[in-house]
C-alpha cells in the first residue's frame, strides 16, 4: 500500500479541503485580515488536512500490508485471517468481517470436498481389493490350465490386473507416507520379483531380460519400488522394436550420492521434444499417440512415489536407438552398516 495511491484514493477529500483553504484565504483577502494571520491560520489548516491524511494512511497500512504478505506467504490463503487481529478503524472491521464469513464459507465448503475425496478413495480402494480376487482367480487358473485360454485371453487379463494395481497405487500416492516403510531393501531380490511377474511377457515377446551389479542394499520400501520398476518394464516391453532383438538390461552402480539404478532398454526410445514431459499426468506424446494401449501415468505415478520415498528418477534417451531410466537412492549414514550385514547374492533370471 503506496501513500501516493491512498493520497490519489482520497483526491475528492484533498480536493475539496484544498478548495475550502482558497476561498478562507480568499475571504481573509476581502475582509482585509492581516496577512501574517491569515497565513498561520491556513498554514494550520494545511497541517492539520495533512495529518488526518497521513494518520489514516498509517492505520490502514499497518493492516492492509500484513494481509497481503501474509496471504502472499500462505499455502492455504483463506486461512489468512488466522493470522491477523482485528482492526480498530471501521473500514478495516468491516474488510475483516467479510473475510471472516467468506473463510468461514470456504472452509465448510473445502471440508466436504475433502470429506467427498476421502470416502471415493476408500470406495476405489474396497473396489480395487474386491475385484482383484477374481483377477487373481482368473490369473491362476490361466497359469494352471493354459489350453483353456488363448494368448491374447491371458494377456488381457494380465493388462487388467496391472491396470487395477495402478489405480490402487494412484489412490494411495497422495497419503504414501502412512503406506511406506522404509528399510534396507534388497534390489536384486526387488528386481526378480518383477521379472517373474512378468515373465510371460518377457518369454513370449522374445526379449533378453539382463542383470548385473545389483548384490546392493538401499534404502526404500520394497512393495513402492517393486511397483515403480513394474511401471519401467512395462513401457520398456510396450515400446520395443518390432524388427531386431529386444534387450531390458538392469544395473546399479555407486555414485556420489548414494545408489543408481538403471533400466536400459533398446526400443523405440522417445522423441527429443517429448523427454522433458515424460513425467506429467496424462502425458502421452508421440509414442502413447502410436500405441494405443498408452495411459501417460505409468511414469506419472512413478515419479510421485519417487519423490515421496526420497529418490530422484531422471530419463534419458535417444529415439530409435535407447532409453535409460535412472533412478537415485541417496546414502543414508546408517545404510552403509545395514549393507555389511545383510549380504544379498542374485541369480540370473
């Protein structure tokens, strides 16, 4: 709040008041008054005109200027009269009053939208418990009896099953941190149990499934990142060549932060204009528009239960030649006793 706005705000007060001063000055003229008279007295008015202007204009900018930076600093700012007392001049009783009842308003209104958000997500999770055991029913009789199935039956049922999983993780990624437990993870043992879940897939689609380096421990919830490799072989058995041999190969190394783990593949890769937007919602850019089994929120997900857990992922890739995932567990100083005892030996897969 600027004195020369609240001086411009109040141009008909200091109009009028500057008015008023001329013509006493003009009467004092007319009624010979003596001059040094008539100059003290308007010298007063001119003081005291100048006062009430700069009195109100500190009043209401103690007030007004803690409203702004306190709205300006607020996530919620609705809740900005939280922060602030009531003023003592009537314009500002009744700018706080308004406020007041308009918060009072959103707040109710907020509270039962969240009450609304919070029972859907409890319906999406119940509904997702429930429909997943006759997936897994479908599943196992699928794997137990496969000449009652054609191929494209089981793989139908295996993109519904990877579709529910999805939308229970989704549902969960907002409140991750009441979900997650994080503990010395094993990221061979993390890896193989992707790899036998997708094994069908791996086997029938011809691709060589490699793994080096990965006798490592990090710190992570195991079930979260088993879900956001799933997520990564996924796409790297969707957006494989149609022509030449298929490779997925996964390793880790050390770096100065901490771990590194990395999910190289030789498909189709993805367009240089389309890599820095991988990661948003819904996102599905030139590839998703080719492959129509494409949802944009795989990496989506992904990427917010990294962030959640601490870890950093990043891309790369070239199109038609490869793309790298990289994902960065950072050291934690009571990791490094956790990995000298508790050794972890991989096979191949």
């Amino acid at each position: 709040m600027r004195l020369w706005d609240y001086i411009r705000d109040k141009a008909v007060y200091v109009l009028s008041f500057s008015i008023v001063c001329l013509i006493i000055g003009y009467l004092f003229a007319v009624f010979d008054v003596n001059m040094a008279l008539s100059i003290i007295i308007l010298m007063l008015l001119v003081c005291l005109g100048s006062f009430f202007i700069v009195y109100g204009y500190q009043r209401k900018r103690m007030f007004y200027c803690k409203l702004q930076n306190n709205i300006a600093k607020l996530d919620k700012a609705y809740l900005v009269l939280e922060t602030l007392t009531r003023p003592e001049f009537y314009e500002g009783r009744l700018t706080f009053d308004a406020l007041y009842d308009i918060d009072k308003s959103m707040a109710e209104h907020v509270g039962e939208l969240e009450r609304q958000n919070e029972d859907f997500k409890e319906y999406i999770e119940m509904w997702i418990h429930e429909v997943k055991i006759p997936l897994a029913a479908l599943t196992l009789r699928a794997h137990n009896h496969p000449e009652e199935f054609e191929r494209r039956t089981i793989e139908q049922i295996r993109r519904l099953d990877d579709y529910v999983e999805q939308i229970l993780f989704y549902a969960r990624s907002e409140n991750a941190e009441q979900d997650y437990r994080i503990a010395g993870t094993s990221l061979a043992k993390v890896v193989k149990a992707v790899a036998l879940k997708n094994k069908d897939e791996l086997l029938e689609n011809k691709i060589d499934f490699q793994v080096q380096d990965l006798d490592r421990m990090v710190q992570t919830d195991g079930k979260w990142l088993e879900f956001i490799l799933n997520q990564m072989i996924n796409n790297s058995i969707k957006y494989r060549k149609e022509q030449g041999e298929t490779i997925i190969r996964i390793y880790a190394k050390e770096c100065e932060e901490g771990t590194q783990l990395m999910i190289w593949d030789n498909g189709i890769g993805i367009p240089k204009e389309d890599l820095r937007r991988v990661f948003e919602k819904s996102f599905t850019g030139y590839n998703g528009r080719i492959k129509s089994k494409s949802t944009g929120m795989g990496l989506y997900i992904a990427r917010e239960l990294c962030g959640k857990l601490g870890h950093e992922i990043a891309v790369e890739s070239v199109q038609g030649e490869f793309t790298k995932l990289v994902i960065t567990f950072y050291r934690d100083r009571f990791f490094d006793v956790l990995e000298k005892e508790q050794p972890t030996n991989i096979t191949n897969l």
